[in-house]
C-alpha cells in the first residue's frame, strides 16, 4: 500500500478555490482504480499551507491516475494557484520483519 502526501501553499484566494476544487474532485479521485481514499489537511503552522493525503493500492495505480485526463486537467487547473512548488512524498508502511 502506498501513502501519498502532496504539500501545497497558496495565497489567502487562492486556497479558497483550491479547497472547492478539491472537493468537487474527490469522489472522482476515489473512484480510480486503486485509490483507497483521499483527503484535503490543514498545516497546523501555516494557515497558507495544506496537503493531500492519499492511499493507493500501489505505486502503479498511483502513476496511473497521475497519467489519467482527470489529473491532468485537475493539475491544469490547481497548479497556478500555488504559491510555491508543490512537494510530493510517497511512503510504504514498514513491517516489523523487514531488514532493517
């Protein structure tokens, strides 16, 4: 299983309309293939910043989503009301019997 976590910051107006973006997509996100969930989080620390947090079955579905039309009309739309780079971060869980 693989963890997602995309950071972003935005200006006051722009988070706005990220937030309604995010929201009228994420159902359609949920329902790739493989996606597990997806959520919108707040930064504790900087009330311009957020993440999403998703959950794929694997890094494949993952790559797949991101070369599906609706990431790449998503991005197209969400990517310029950024105000910085956005970071991205992929994590598996560690098991207690994996070589250390």
């Amino acid at each position: 299983m693989l963890h997602r976590i995309v950071r972003m910051v935005f200006t006051e107006e722009s988070k706005e309309r990220f937030i309604q973006i995010f929201y009228q997509k994420q159902a359609f996100i949920q329902a790739m293939p493989g996606c597990i969930s997806v959520d919108l989080m707040n930064d504790e620390r900087d009330v311009h910043a957020m993440a999403t947090y998703s959950l794929w079955n694997s890094e494949e579905d993952l790559e797949a989503y991101r070369h599906s039309d609706l990431f790449i009309e998503t991005w197209k739309e969400v990517k310029p009301l950024f105000s910085e780079k956005a970071k991205a971060w992929s994590y598996t869980k560690h098991l207690p019997h994996e070589d250390h």
